[in-house]
C-alpha cells in the first residue's frame, strides 16, 4: 500500500511539472506568433483554453481538467477583418526609422558639420573635439607705433605765415566776429559805482572835498565816555537809517546792500566790524533818503533771513549820542528843573 501510495505522489508531481512546463510553451507561443483571423474566428469567445499532457497545442474544452485557468494576453488589433482566403502569409510589422535628432536652427549654419557618430552625442561637451566650421580666420591687428611723452609744441600763429595785407584782413574779420558778452556782475558793480559816486556827493565828507563846508569833529558820547566817531563823516548827516541788528559772520556790505537795493531810495549799507581782527559785530546800518522807503523797509524786511539768520530792524538813534544833541538835552532838563 505505501507503495502505490509513493508511486502515486511521483505520478501526480511529474504530471505537475509537464503542466507548468507546457504553460510555459504556450505562453511563448502566444507572444511570438501572430494570430490569422482564421483561428482567430475558429475559436469562440466562451471556450476555455487548457494545457495536455502529449501535445502543446491548444483545443477547445468546457471545463478544464487538471491545472488553473490560463487566460490569453490581449492581442493586437491588426485591422479591419479580412476572409482568411485573401490572406496567404502573416503580416509582419514593420519598424519605422526613427526620426532624426533636433538641431536648431542657430547650429545650422553653413560652416556646421553634424556629427554622422551617434556615440558622440553622449560625450560631455568638453570632451569633444572643436568644429572645423566654428573656426574663423585670425585676425591680424597691425602694429601700432608708441606713443611717448613729450614737451608742449609750438606752434607758428597764421599771421606770420600769411602776407601783411591778408593777416590784417584776417585780423580784422577776426576781431569783427568776436562778441563780448556781458555778466550780470559786472552790471551790477558799475550801478554799485555810479551809486556811490552820487551817494558820496551827498555825504559829509563829498562837502568837505568840494569845499561847501568846513571838516569838523564827530564827538558821541555814552556810558560816561566821550570819544570821536569819524566814520559819521562818510553818512549823509540829513538821511533815514535803519539798525540791522542779528546779523551773520558771513554778511558783507554787498549782501546787506543786495537786500535793500530794490527800494529807489535806497544810499548805502555797512557793516560794522572791528579795526584789528576785521571781524563782524554783529549788526550794521541802512542809510535811505525819503522817508517813505525807509518806512516800507523797516515793514518789509524786518524778520527776512539775510545770510543764514533772520534780521531784526528799527529806528537807528545816532543823533542821541550826538555831543552837540547831547548838551542840548540837559539844557532842557536844567531849564525843567529834572536834572
């Protein structure tokens, strides 16, 4: 009994391995063979394919009598059907060409060669050789001479070249042609110099010069102290004047003059300064002859930023410190009975 039992188990496990054997087999067949549509309609659509053990070939059964189900791979559709008769031979499919590789349109120049090699296009770009169509001629730059350092040149005028008659004619048109032009500036340094020549014929000093009066002493008085001012003898003793007080180490008697020189009245500006150092105290005067614009100017230009500050304006009071006013006040407060 044990063994037709052994017996058995061998029979069963060979029987076993034809059947994966002629799978395999059928398989193979399937995908290397093209179907005909005459098996193709021999063969319905309910029928069950399974292996034998004599033969590899393929028949029809209901149900399948030793081994799994082994269904065909989906096959290809190889066209409209066809009768069997029209075919002879089995269509084999046919491989195109693969197309050619891309190049652009900048590569395809005249002096581009393509490589025929494919290996060549996986070689890195460093690696391969330079193109003939790329290389262009060298470039052959003259040699040029060097240039050294040297002295001024002199060079001869026109005029010694060219006859007498024909340099003065040159010189002539030359000088007929040019145009000089004229600066703000200047217009206003020769208005500045005709002002104060009228200005100085109205002063104390002008009078003196021309002989209309006597030179005399300009005595002040302040703070217990009597000293002489002669810089009273360059105002004209009979204007209007303005103390500008606040003023910058930058002012001068131009700028402070700039500043008032749009009233038609207008006589001269100083700044005062210091005889040794020549260094700005600080404030200067305003001199007018109508009372009008001095009037407008104490108005208008009182808080204006001359420099880079803003100047403070009022009535100057020169006359007060006069020494002849002076004398004359305390006779007024003798006579009163207050001093």
């Amino acid at each position: 009994m044990i063994t037709n039992e052994n017996h058995s188990i061998e029979d069963e496990l060979a029987l076993f391995e034809k059947e994966i054997s002629s799978v395999e087999s059928h398989t193979r067949i399937a995908t290397n063979i093209p179907v005909t549509q005459a098996n193709v309609s021999q063969t319905s659509p309910n029928t069950v394919f399974s292996p034998t053990l004599n033969n590899s070939s393929i028949h029809p059964s209901v149900q399948p009598s030793i081994g799994p189900v082994v269904r065909p791979e989906p096959r290809q559709f190889m066209g409209p059907f066809i009768n069997s008769s029209v075919i002879t031979n089995p269509v084999t499919p046919t491989l195109r060409p693969t197309p050619p590789p891309f190049l652009p349109h900048v590569i395809m120049r005249p002096g581009f060669i393509p490589q025929t090699n494919l290996a060549m296009r996986f070689i890195p770009p460093q690696l391969r050789l330079p193109l003939v169509g790329f290389m262009r001629p060298p470039v052959h730059i003259p040699p040029q001479p060097s240039v050294l350092e040297s002295g001024p040149s002199l060079y001869e005028d026109a005029m010694k070249k060219d006859d007498g008659k024909n340099g003065e004619k040159d010189g002539e048109a030359g000088t007929s042609s040019l145009k000089t032009q004229v600066l703000t500036s200047d217009i206003e340094a020769i208005a500045q110099k005709i002002h104060s020549e009228s200005t100085h014929r109205s002063t104390y000093i002008g009078q003196v010069m021309r002989g209309e009066k006597r030179m005399k002493r300009f005595l002040r008085c302040g703070g217990g102290q009597v000293w002489e001012d002669k810089s009273l003898a360059e105002w004209d003793p009979n204007d209007f004047r303005i103390f500008c007080g606040d003023l910058g180490n930058e002012v001068s008697d131009e700028l402070l003059a700039k500043a008032f020189r749009k009233y038609p009245s207008f006589q001269k500006a100083k700044v005062i300064r210091e005889a040794r150092t020549n260094k700005s105290k600080g404030y200067g005067f305003v001199s007018f002859k109508h009372q009008d614009d001095f009037v407008r100017a104490c108005r208008e230009m009182d808080g204006k930023y001359v420099g880079n500050r803003p100047i403070k304006l009022r009535k100057s009071n020169w006359k007060e410190r006069n020494m002849d006013i002076v004398k004359k006040k305390r006779k007024q407060k003798k006579k009163l009975g207050l001093a």
